[in-house]
C-alpha cells in the first residue's frame, strides 16, 4: 500500500476567498455568518447563513464560461486553482492519463434549478437555456475540473449528503493508496443559498434564525453556508521525488452505514466509523490529539457525536480537543467536510487548533473540551475529520503530521 500525502489546498467560503485567509479567520475566531442577500429573502423565515461576498464571476470567468458554470462549479475551479497552484503540478504524459478528479457535493446546480423553475414556472417562459443540463448536473464541477487541468483518470462525484466530501476525498485516497492513481484532485462544494435551497431546508426544522452554537446548551440548529474545499492527494514518492511542499498526511479512513433512520442520527454508527479510521490508520485512541467534529448545532447531533467520541476513545476523550467550525463557516452541507479540513490540516502543520464559537452554556450531554470561543496552540500529530450524514452515512478521515 502507497502512503499518501496532501501537497496542496484551496478553498472560497464565508471567511474567505483562500486558504491563507481563512486560516487566519479560524485563529481568530471570526464569524462569516450574516443576513443573507439574495431574492425574495424577505419571503424566508431562515435570514441568516455563511455566504461567500465579494466573489463576482465576471471577473473570473468569461460568458461561455458562466454558461456552463453553475455557483457550486465556480467555487469549485476557483479552490481546484489555487490547491494545484500550491502544490506545483503540471499533469501530462502517464501521470496526466491517471490522475482524476473525485469531489463531493449534495445538491449540485440548485441555483440553476431555481432560476430556471422561476423562469418556467413564475415568468411563464417555454424555452430554458441549452446548457441548462450540463450547468445544474452534480459531476459538473469535477468534469470541469478534468477538463481545466488536463487530468484524464477516474472523475466522479460522490453524493451522500453531509458526508459527500469525506466520502469523495476516501475515494481519493483509496485509489492513490492502491496505485490505481499517482495525484487525485478531491474535495467538495455546495452552493444552496438561493431562495428555493434555503425554502427547502427550512420544511426540516433544524434551522437556527440567529446563530450555530454547536455543544452549547442553547443551541438552536444549524445554520447553512457555502462554498468549496479542494485538495491535491498524492503518492507519498511522487511528492518526495519532485520536492513537493507536504502539507500532511492521509492516515486512513473508514465509513459506515447507520440502517436506521433517515434523519436522526446513530451512536453506534458514529462510533464504528470513527474506531475504523483508527484501524485503518493503524493508530491507537491515545495518538489522536483534535477531531474536527460535525458539529452542527442541532441538538440530536451534537450530543449523539460526543457520546460517540466517549465511547471510542474512553478517558482520553477527556483529553481530546473537539471543535466545530461550522461556528464560522456554516454548514455547507456536501462541502463541508472539505472546508473543514483546512482546521485539521492547520492543527498539524500550525499547531492552532481552531474554536467552537458562539459557545454560551456547558451542556452536560457534551461535556468534552469543545475549544470554546477562542483558538487554541497545541502540538498535535494525529487528527480525525468526522462527517456524520442525513441517511446514516458516516465518513471518517484520519490525518497524520509528517
């Protein structure tokens, strides 16, 4: 088996256009949750949300382009260049034949689905635009990244709700683990705030109208975001042999199916998931310094994860750093698991575990060290990425200091 390393990342969300910058918004402990603007918000009972500013895709993209790009591709390209950018690949020849792209994402083009049901179904209009399809589909933004950087092995998307990133970026590994692949491209993006996306969420009420206070007794829900992460994985000897800049590493992984409940969240689930990471990883409990929790704010999950986090590491629970940074960024539901690995990959090479805010009341059902409200130094060499999906999907990443 092939060790496999992170040697680059890029991202756009709420708390900024690029790695750098959000990085340093997590060690401050900064919110890039707000009103939201967007049509009809006044028609919302949900106003708030972790909306990327300032990201205007004509300055980036040319006509043709935005045609064929919905928002969730868009953010996509944007994270896709600036990882490959850090990482120093140029793919061609055999490498080029063999590298892919694996991203995840839960909606796909949801803004293109609603501007269009508007078109069709408010202004009445017969004819929708041709690129309709190829805009809105849930591969979009993979296929668009293949074709931008010449990367001509196995390209998909992974859907599965919350868990999509995790669930592609172990596909990744797995391939360059195996040797099937030297470098995948992998991650995740979402863009769900429009009218329809949020309208949608709202029928599940789960949604805080003022703020994500995940663990904190008067949590109130999740609150949506969006955005992209995007990683390059690669062969542990590619990397080394080219002077690569090495980020971290990829440890293990593992998944698991809850069989119970469509929404409602399992223990058990959780917690095997989280025990199959270690052991794919060959890692005991007591190596594992931070997990980047899913955290949504909701009050099922949140005390369903930290009973889960009790069970599988025992007394060194108590020793565990766990933070959610959806606190910051939101949920941005199939991306969020790439967003949030930027904390994990920030724990390890900066030793800055990033905070749970909005934190206001100890809850004895998550009575774990939440890293409330501020950044936190602390030397960590092993960290896991929990994302725990509507549906009972679990996805767990482990992560190792190199």
């Amino acid at each position: 088996m092939k060790r496999v390393v992170i040697t680059g990342a890029g991202t756009i969300n709420a708390l900024g256009h690029c790695v750098d910058d959000t990085m340093a918004a997590m060690r401050d402990a900064k919110c890039g949750i707000g009103p939201l603007d967007l049509r009809d918000v006044d028609r919302l009972s949900i106003q708030i949300g972790g909306q990327v500013r300032g990201f205007e895709a004509e300055g980036r993209y040319n006509r043709q382009q935005i045609s064929l790009y919905d928002r969730f591709t868009q953010f996509t390209l944007a994270a896709a260049q600036e990882a490959l950018s850090q990482s120093g690949l140029s793919l061609s020849g055999e490498d080029a034949a063999k590298s892919g792209v694996v991203l995840g994402t839960a909606g796909g083009g949801v803004s293109t689905w609603d501007d269009n049901s508007r078109s069709v179904y408010e202004d009445g209009k017969n004819r929708v635009h041709p690129f309709v399809v190829p805009k809105l589909m849930n591969n979009a933004a993979a296929s668009h990244v293949s074709m931008e950087h010449n990367l001509k092995g196995p390209s998909f998307t992974v859907s599965t709700a919350c868990a999509s990133s995790n669930h592609a970026m172990a596909q990744a590994f797995q391939m360059v683990r195996s040797g099937m692949a030297p470098v995948m491209v992998t991650g995740g993006s979402e863009s769900m705030l429009c009218f329809g996306g949020v309208k949608a969420w709202e029928g599940l009420r789960v949604m805080s109208k003022d703020a994500c206070r995940p663990f904190s007794a008067n949590r109130n829900g999740m609150v949506q975001g969006e955005g992209a992460g995007v990683f390059v994985f690669e062969e542990y000897e590619h990397a080394r042999a080219r002077g690569a800049d090495i980020l971290c590493e990829v440890a293990g992984f593992a998944m698991s199916s809850d069989a119970a409940d469509i929404v409602m969240p399992s223990k058990n689930g959780a917690a095997r998931a989280m025990q199959g990471a270690l052991q794919d990883a060959g890692l005991n409990r007591e190596d594992v310094g931070y997990i980047n929790a899913h955290g949504t704010g909701t009050a099922a999950n949140d005390k369903t994860e930290c009973a889960a986090v009790a069970d599988v590491f025992g007394p060194h629970a108590d020793k565990l750093m766990i933070s959610s940074t959806k606190s910051m960024h939101g949920h941005l539901i199939g991306g969020t698991g790439a967003v949030e690995l930027l904390a994990c990959i920030m724990a390890l090479r900066d030793g800055v575990i990033a905070p749970t805010i909005g934190y206001e009341e100890p809850d004895p059902e998550c009575a774990l060290d939440v890293v409330p409200n501020e950044a936190r130094e602390a030397k960590v060499d092993v960290v896991l990425s929990n994302a725990f999906a509507f549906g009972g999907m679990n996805a767990v990443i482990a992560l190792r200091k190199i």
